[in-house]
C-alpha cells in the first residue's frame, strides 16, 4: 500500500510544480510531503517487530496528513489528486476492521472539510457541502467492500489452511500407513501382488518380484507370465493364458494351485491363491494373487515318493523268496509237520509274511504316481457281500456285529478289484475300531442321480473335527490308534481315496468322539458322466 502511494503523490506533487512553479512556495504542499517522507522513512529502520503491532497505524494516520495537505495545495489545479487517499484508507480498513472505518469516515471528513476551514474554497453554497460530504462516504463505501472482501477472504484462506491441514495429515497417514504395509508385506514370506480394476499392478512386494524374475517376465507388463511354468507334475507345461497372474486378472478363483517356476537346474514350486475384492456396492475394486514358496516340502514329498517305492521293491523280492518257500516246505513236509511240531511255526511264518506282504502291497499302491483302472460292467453287491464276508469270522470273535444291508443288481463300469480292496479296507477299518458290542452297518444302494452308493457305519471310538481333517493323509494315525497300539500304517483310507478319485466318485466322513464314523462313497454308473476330480463333501449320516 505505502509504495504505490509514495509513488503516486510524488509524481503528482512533482508534475503539477513544475506545471505551476509558484507551488512549490506552498507550505500546505511542503507539510504533506514532509508527513510522506516521515512515513515512509520508518520503512528503512532495522527491526520490523514494531510493524507487527498497533503502533503501525501511524504509517496511514500520516499518510491521510500528508494526502490533506498536498490535496490542498493542488485542489485547483489537480483535484483528482485526492483519491490517492483510498490506499491509506484501504490499509485502515484492511488492518484494524470496524474501528478503522470510523478513522476512515473522520479522515475523509477532514481531508475534504481542509479546503473550505482554509479559506481555499469557499463552503456557501449547497454543492460545497455535497463536495465536503462526499469524499469521506464514497471512502468508507470502498473501504467497507475492502474491509468485508479482506474478512471473507480471510475465511476462506482459513478453510483452506484447515483443509490443506487435513489434507496433509490424511496423506501423512497415508504414507505411513503404505510405508507400514509395504514393511509388512516385505516381511512375510509369501509373494503378494495386487491389481486394481483395469489389471494395472498397484501393489506387489519384493519376494513376488523376485518370484517373477526366475520365469522372466514382470508384474507390472502384459502379458503377466512366462515361457517357463510347468503343472505339478513337473512335465507339462502351461501355456501363457493359463498361469496363475492372467487366470485371476479373468476372474478365475484360485485356491492352492501348484506350478513350478524357472528351467531346469533353477526351478521352484510354488502353491497360488487369488481372490477379488470389491466394495460395498458390489464394484469390482481389484484382484489379490497371493504363491507361496514349497520347493522343500515338494522336494521333500518327492523324495518320500521315492522312498516308498524303492523300500517296498526292495521288501517285495525277499518277501516273495520267504513265501514261496514257505509255501515249498509246508508242501515237501506235509503230514510230518505236524508229527516234527512245527506245523504251527510254519503256520505262523505264513500268516506273519502275508501280512507283511499287504502292507508292502499298500505301500506300493500308495506310491504309484496313477492308479490304472481296469474297468467292467460289475455286480457291485457281489463285490460289497464277498468283501464284508472275508470279516465275517473276525467279527464273530470280537464279538461286534455286522450287519449287511445291500440291494441287488447294482450293475456299474467299475475295476471289480480295486472297488472291492475299497470296500475292504472301510470294513476292516470299522471293525478296527469299534469295541466288543458295537455294530458295523454296511449299506449299498442305487441313487437317483444314477449313482451307487456304498456306506459302512460303526459304532467305534469316533474322531475328532482335526483327525477327520486328515485321515486321507498317507501315514495319518489318529492319537487314539496310536495310544491303543491298534496295527496298521496309516494308508487304508489314503487308498480308498485314491480308488474312488480314479473312478470318478466322492467320499465323504461324519463323525464324532464316541459317537462312531460313517464313511459314504459315491460312484457313477457311467464313468461318461464321472467327474474328472472328485471331492470330499459332508454327509448326514443314515
């Protein structure tokens, strides 16, 4: 404000002197220059401090000496010099509000009543008065728009200052919170990768970079995969649109799928999830995908594999040789066996080494990578009755009762040898673990969806929600098989599995402690209208 009112009236004061020389005679000229240089001159001082309290009112109050003086003494030669009274009035107006207005309201009077108390214009007639009335309204008119454009913009700055104040701390918080989600996701060993709506990654942490980068391609660029993925066989290999990154961008659910990663020499296993999100509206906000690394435990798998079959081989020859000639000795020495006492030893050796020779059988059932059907159109209630009546003696010793409840003409294209080595391991598993008294209800029946139905319910020990989460895993035993000491290793259900998976069928498991198991498997009919992969479904018992 002070700079272009000093400008103003020295170029005014100076151009109307040199106009009109005799001017610069004028004490009234003099007085109002001398005012403006004082003011102006406290500008030069050292320390601003003063300028940030009341005391800076006394810069305007002498310019208003100074713009009545010089107005004065130039009224008749440049009247308009008098608006330059506005800039000190606006500086009132702005800094020190509704009093200031009163101050403006006073000075203008007394800028425009200075002419007429001098005697420089005379105030006689009615158009004097208008001119002495209307320099201090039109003044505190603009004054007041000043005064009330500067409060509503001091408002608004203020709601923007706390708006940009809040702004601030949103995105302080922001940073904060995507700095600790990004040590988090840093820090977990899983690969984690998020892409918004138009598959743009958004998100993704260095173990998923990393994973990427051994299969050659990035996050962040389509086409999302690479040359080198191969299927959990470790031999197929899966074309571009079918891995992991571009199947969930589709919308595809993936849950725990298993792909190895990189070329050989460098190839790692990884176990993928994706999942979309979206908001409350049902929008589409993005896609999650999610690998971990089971190189070990696929490695580890592998070599279990590996183990089983070379360990069962390696049994099965020697167990042969001890059969066979068992077998011989028993037929050579015939009717003196008996007579040297050691028919009994050879029955024993027999007994013990067919039993070995199943559980190697098992063993090597277990490790068989496929299991290779030999289908037939099958009486499946010939197969369920001769099953349950290989038991029937064991039965009648442990005093349990089994009972058989099977329709006839259950015609299915099954493998008659595998279905009836399933039935077999469920009954003998129930008989397993069903106490003196119990019962042993074996079920077989046709269903309306052209399926068979075999079911076998005992009244045993039951299990717990966490042991029938794992009885299809191999060498799974159950604390209260292990506590009782009862025999076997733990792949009979594995087995069963396995058989009804190759046939296109399902199984399911209730049971509860004490309250006993009932097993249900469900094979089609028509293995043209079996499910390449079955499951494992709840079942509500009978």
């Amino acid at each position: 404000m002070q700079l272009p009112f000093l400008v103003g009236v020295t170029v005014a004061s100076i151009a109307t002197v040199l106009a009109v020389p005799e001017l610069s005679h004028s004490p009234l000229l003099w007085a109002g220059l001398s005012a403006l240089t004082i003011a102006s001159g406290v500008f030069l001082l050292p320390s601003k401090n003063w300028m940030m309290t009341a005391w800076v009112a006394v810069i305007p109050m002498l310019d208003v000496i100074c713009i009545a003086g010089v107005r004065t003494a130039l009224l008749a030669y440049l009247p308009t010099v008098g608006m330059l009274c506005l800039l000190p009035f606006a500086w009132i107006a702005y800094r020190f509000r509704w009093p200031g207005l009163t101050v403006v309201l006073v000075s203008g009077a007394l800028i425009a009543a200075l002419p007429f108390a001098l005697g420089v214009r005379p105030a006689t007639t009615l158009l004097a008065i208008v001119n002495v009335l209307a320099l201090p309204f039109i003044a505190t008119g603009i004054s007041l728009a000043i005064h009330l454009g500067a409060r509503s913009f001091e408002k608004r700055r203020a709601i923007a200052e706390e708006a940009t104040a809040a702004l601030r701390g949103a995105l302080n918080e922001s940073n904060e919170t995507q700095l600790l989600l990004r040590s988090v996701l840093d820090t977990v060993t899983g690969a984690v990768a998020y892409y918004n709506a138009r598959d743009e990654l958004i998100l993704a942490n260095s173990t998923a970079e990393k994973m990427v980068d051994i299969v050659g391609f990035r996050l962040d660029i389509p086409p999302f995969a690479g040359p080198d993925v191969l299927a959990a066989d470790r031999k197929t290999p899966i074309s571009l649109d079918q891995q992991i990154i571009p199947r969930a961008l589709r919308g595809e659910v993936i849950a725990s799928h298993m792909e190895w990663l990189g070329q050989p020499g460098n190839q790692i296993a990884i176990m993928a999830s994706s999942r979309r999100v979206h908001r409350e509206d049902g929008t589409l906000l993005g896609t999650v995908i999610v690998a971990y690394d089971v190189t070990e435990l696929a490695n580890a798998i592998e070599v279990r594999e590996e183990f089983l079959t070379t360990v069962s081989h390696e049994l099965r020859t020697p167990l042969t040789s001890i059969i066979g000639y068992t077998e011989e000795i028993v037929d050579v020495l015939g009717e003196r066996a008996q007579h040297l006492g050691i028919d009994a030893w050879l029955a024993t050796i027999e007994r013990n080494a067919d039993t070995l020779m199943k559980r190697v059988n098992d063993l090597l059932h277990v490790a068989d990578a496929e299991l290779v059907l030999e289908r037939q159109q099958t009486d499946v209630d010939v197969i369920v009755r001769r099953a349950v009546e290989q038991f029937t003696v064991v039965a009648e010793r442990t005093g349990i009762v089994l009972d058989t409840r099977v329709e006839t003409d259950l015609l299915a294209d099954v493998d008659p040898r595998r279905f009836g080595q399933a039935v077999e391991n469920l009954v003998g598993n129930a008989l397993k673990f069903t106490a003196r008294g119990g019962t042993v209800t074996v079920r077989a029946h046709r269903q309306e969806s052209d399926t068979i139905c075999v079911s076998v319910a005992d009244t045993g020990i039951g299990m717990t929600p966490d042991e029938q989460r794992r009885i299809f895993d191999r060498f799974y035993r159950a604390q209260a098989v292990r506590e009782n000491a009862l025999q076997g290793i733990g792949v009979g259900l594995s087995i069963v599995k396995t058989i009804v998976d190759a046939h296109g069928g399902k199984i399911a498991v209730v049971s509860a402690p004490g309250a006993g198991t009932t097993v249900q498997i469900d094979v089609p009919m028509n293995p043209a209208v079996a499910t390449s992969h079955a499951h494992a479904v709840a079942i509500t018992p009978h």
